[in-house]
C-alpha cells in the first residue's frame, strides 16, 4: 500500500512530502517543501489534499501542486 504524508520543520520555513510503501516500510520519493514568505515560521506543507491524480498542499504562503510521483505541477 502507498500512502503520502506531509511533515513541516519547526522554526523552519520548509517542511516535506513523502511517498511511502508500508508494506515494504520505505520511504519511496521525499521532496522539500518551502513557503515563499520570508518571515514563516513552521512554512512547511499544512495538510494534503487529494483530488484525482493531483495532490495540493498549502504552505503560509502559496499552494503547491503535485503529481503521484511528487513533481511539481
């Protein structure tokens, strides 16, 4: 089974996506997620959402939009 997580970094103004196998327990792709602002503490990704073959996180700045393999859209 695939599932897909987000994370952010305390302090940090970026956090990660991660696609992940649990059933062989790897981490399959990670990518960097980075809020535009300047000033964002905690701008990493806040929440994924799923919508057909997209996923969108938001950060304190900007929505970012990916594919099932984690590029950017």
């Amino acid at each position: 089974m695939i599932i897909y997580v987000s994370t952010l970094v305390r302090y940090l103004d970026h956090g990660w996506l991660y696609k992940i196998d649990i059933a062989e327990k790897r981490i399959i792709r990670k990518v960097r997620v980075k809020s535009d602002s300047g000033e964002a503490k905690h701008g990493g990704p806040h929440g994924l959402a799923i919508s057909g073959d997209h996923m969108i996180t938001g950060t304190y700045s900007n929505a970012i939009t990916f594919d099932k393999n984690l590029k950017q859209k």
